[in-house]
C-alpha cells in the first residue's frame, strides 16, 4: 500500500465535500504563513506551501521600480489583495485600481484591503470570468481607461481564448505601459501533472482539452525545455497576435516549488487543480493515485526534503513558473 496512513490523514478531511471545500482545504496549505515569523514579527513573512510569490514578486517590483508611470494598475484574478499588498508601496500618489475576479468574497476583501490605504483609489471592482469572452468583446468595460499596469498572476489558466485575452490586455495599455504574466510551467510541475496522469488512465477527451491549453502556452510563449528565452517567444507572440505594437521586455524561467510538512500536504496540494471538479470519479482514487504517482515515480516531480535554508526538513516537489513583462509601443 502507497502512503497508507498519509492517505487515510487525507480522506478524514476531504471526504464527503463539495469540490469548492476540496479545493480550498488543499489551498489553505499553500499560502500559509510561518508561524515563527508571525510570532518575531518579521517583516517578510514567509509562505510555507510554496516559494513562487518569493520569486515572482522580485521579477514584478524590480521591474515596477523601473516603471514609467503606475497610475492606472488593472488586476485580473486580483484574489484578495495579498500579492498587490506586496507593491503597493511603489505605486504613486494617488494611483487607481481596478480589479476583476470571478469570486465576490475575495473582490470584497480586495476592496477592505486597499479602501483604507492612503494615496491609492479603488476605481473599479469587477466580477467577471475571464473564461468568457464578454469582457474582451465589451468596449464599453474600462471604457476610456489606459492602463500603465496590468497584473496576471497565476491566472492565466481561467483563460482558454488566450488570443483574445492577449489582445484584451494590449488594448487596454497605453503605450509603455506593462502585462505582467505570470503562470506556472504545468507540463513540468506537480500539479499539472497529478491532473495529466490521472487523466491519462481515466478520461482522454479531458486529457486531450487539458494538454491543449497547456501546449498552446508553451507554443505561444515559447516555453522549450523548461527554459524561456525572450526573443524567440516575443517573435512566437507577435506572430500568433499578428501585431507588433509590443514588445517582450523580459521573460524568465523560475524553479519555483511546493512545499508541505508532510506527505499528506504534498498530496493535498494536487488538489489546487481541477482534480476536485472531476466529480465522475471519487476522493478515495483521486487521492490513491497521486499518492501512488509520488511513491512510484518520486523523480518525476522531484519530489525531496528540503536540506537547508528557509524550509529546511519540510517535503517539497517541483512547481516551476514563468515571467513575463509586455509593454505596449506606439502602433
Ligand atoms: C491562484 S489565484 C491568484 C491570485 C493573485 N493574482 C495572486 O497572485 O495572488 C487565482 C485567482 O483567479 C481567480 N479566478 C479563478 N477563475 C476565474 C475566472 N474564471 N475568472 C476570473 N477570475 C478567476 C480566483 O478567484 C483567484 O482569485
């Protein structure tokens, strides 16, 4: 038997819950605070189920820092504000947000989270699902706003009209201003490929849609061996938009991971994805086969224990994510 008391730990909660529980009880694992440091109050709090916002935020503020103009931010699957929070204190004087995710509880959040904040506007919050084309077809949303920032992070997966996201975004730009993408390398991680194998066994025609988004990314973006070079993958852009009013500013490749205290963690950390949604196949085999898949094959998400720095003695598997900057120039 694989894993057996990590599984049975599992179950107990995930069990006999809707797919949205599932989700989030998995989640709650990822963006998890350190206790010590809450307790030392350390300023920069670490995250133990994961390392990415350690690296994607450096990427986003160095490059802000640097930034002509942060007037107008427009945030796609904003959350609840907790990423933002971490620049907010490079946007100027009165600055104005505007924020969209499918959720309302986290647009609320969103909205207590930056209403009180001297010097920054909420402009406006929407609830839209960027899966849909109507905000990209609507002229008339953010009419009249040219953004100097859009924010992309780990949201891009909601998208499966990718050109017409691409070019919603370019459109609502100034000139110079920036897309900040950010998404995790799925054919490579973890978590994309808990939901590839298990779909392999089960279910080719979801497999078949999920790969294709997946490779689509990679095409477009020109993701190739786990490595992103920005000029063949702003040649790859241009050519899948067919426009040239842009250019790649910056791309890199981050061997960011996910992390737990135990293997139950790690299993449960599969679940951030759409596994939960598959409701044709019970909790029991989904969490029997990612739990197999990391006993079998514990390379093939390199899976280890963390030696030193920060997590050091916790369980950690690949996640690797990508980075990318798209300033808008003058058509
Ligand atoms: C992984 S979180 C990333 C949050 C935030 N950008 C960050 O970097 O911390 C993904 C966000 O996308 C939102 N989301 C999921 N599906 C969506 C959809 N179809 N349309 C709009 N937002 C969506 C979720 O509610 C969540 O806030």
């Amino acid at each position: 038997m694989y894993f057996k008391r990590e599984k049975e730990l599992l179950l107990t909660e995930f069990r006999n819950r809707y797919p949205n529980e599932v989700y989030k009880l998995a989640f709650s694992r990822l963006l998890k605070p350190d206790p010590f440091r809450i307790i030392s109050k350390e300023p920069n709090l670490l995250m133990l189920g994961t390392d990415e916002r350690d690296l994607f935020v450096p990427f986003v503020r160095s490059r802000l820092e640097r930034h002509e103009g942060c007037a107008e931010l427009l945030d796609i699957g904003c959350s609840n504000g907790e990423t933002t929070l971490l620049f907010a204190d490079l946007l100027e004087r009165g600055s104005a947000i505007s924020y969209i995710d499918v959720n309302d509880a986290y647009l609320a959040q969103y909205h207590d989270t930056f209403s009180s904040m001297p010097g920054i506007k909420l402009k406006r919050g929407l609830k839209c699902d960027i899966d849909t084309l109507t905000i990209y077809s609507d002229d008339k949303t953010f009419d009249g706003n040219a953004f100097d920032v859009i924010l992309s992070q780990h949201s891009i997966y909601f998208v499966s009209n990718l050109r017409g996201f691409l070019n919603w975004c370019l459109n609502k730009l100034r000139d110079g201003g920036s897309i900040f993408l950010v998404f995790a390398d799925e054919a490579a991680g973890y978590t994309g490929r808990s939901v590839a194998t298990f779909l392999e066994e089960r279910d080719q025609v979801e497999l078949e849609r999920f790969r294709r988004r997946i490779e689509l990314r990679h095409r477009v973006f020109s993701i190739v061996d786990s490595c992103v070079d920005c000029k063949s993958s702003e040649i790859s852009i241009r050519r899948f938009l067919d426009r040239h009013d842009f250019t790649l500013a910056s791309a890199v490749y981050q061997r960011s991971k996910l992390y737990g205290h135990t293997l139950s963690d790690i299993i449960a950390l599969a679940f951030i994805t759409a596994l939960p949604w598959l409701e044709k196949y019970d909790i029991t085999g989904k969490v029997d086969h990612v739990a197999k898949m990391i006993s079998a094959n514990p390379e093939f998400v390199s899976l280890s224990v963390e030696l030193d720095g920060e997590r050091k003695r916790m369980y950690s598997v690949i996640e690797p994510q990508v980075c990318l900057q798209i300033t808008r120039k003058a058509s």
